[in-house]
C-alpha cells in the first residue's frame, strides 16, 4: 500500500493501481488501499472506476469501525460525494469526518475537504480563507491544486 502512495506521488498512477491491486489482493482489503487506487485512477483519468473505489473504500472503513463510528470512513464517503458534485452532502460528511476519532494525519485533509466543498457549492467569502489557510497542512494526497484553481475562481467579498 506504501508503495502503491509513493507511486502515486512519483507521478505514476497506472504503477499505481497495478500494486495497490496485488496489495488488496495479498491481504484484508484495507480502506487505504482502497482511497489510494481511487486517487490513482483519478489521476490516471478514470474518474467512474475512482468513485467506485472510493466508495469501497468508504464500506470497508465502516465494515472495520465499531458501532458505525468512523471519521475516515465519513472522509471517503465525502470525497465519493464531492466527485459526484453533492457538495453539501460531502461537506455533512467532512464534518461528520472531524466530529469522530480520525487518524491524526487525516484531520487537515478532513478540513480542507470541508472547506472545498463550501467554495465548490459557492461560498466564496470565509469559506474561501479557510480553504486556503488549510492548504499547507494537507496531505500529499489532498488535490491542492484543483483546491487553489477554485479558490483563485471565487470572487472576492462572496457570501461566507
């Protein structure tokens, strides 16, 4: 799965999904696995194949939480909302994400998520600062880039 992450921030998607493949195969499919081979497909340009995988990787986080109680399950659920332009619905499950235990290192993702999501439905103003002064902590994973385009695409003095 290291692996597979390191690939894909070498700029090698399609290396990628082939060893994120062998490594959901060789072990308990684990939800990482499953959000980095979206993430790779996403790159890859498979944006249909990437929301599936988001999708299980989302189920499978539920299926390994205790009593439904997964901020990364509620994260992946968001990004799988936030690819099928649910804004609203994806910035409920960000939010949910963050009112959860969360592994520690996906809590600035979680937030800038939250925050794209806003910008995204069209909240331009607060939603717009938050997103960028949530952009240096996130994750090499976070798409920052498709994040800085929209922010940059909001006008100034929008709603919150």
């Amino acid at each position: 799965t290291e692996l597979g992450g390191a690939q894909i921030l070498s700029g090698e998607p399609a290396a990628a999904v082939a060893t994120l493949d062998r490594a959901l195969q060789s072990s308990p499919p684990k939800a990482r696995a499953y959000f980095l081979r979206a993430r790779a497909k996403e790159l890859a340009g498979e944006p249909e194949p990437a929301l599936a995988d988001y999708n299980l990787a989302s189920r499978t986080a539920f299926a390994d939480a205790t009593d439904l109680a997964s901020g990364e399950a509620h994260l992946y659920r968001g990004i799988l909302l936030y690819r099928r332009k649910d804004y609203s619905g994806a910035e409920e499950e960000f939010a949910s994400a963050l009112n959860f235990e969360i592994p520690r290192a996906l809590r600035p993702d979680a937030s800038a998520w939250r925050h794209l999501s806003a910008v995204a439905s069209g909240f331009c103003g607060a939603s717009r600062q938050y997103l960028e002064q949530s952009l240096p902590s996130v994750s090499p994973y976070f798409p920052k880039a498709e994040a800085q385009a929209l922010a940059a695409g909001c006008p100034a003095g929008s709603p919150p």
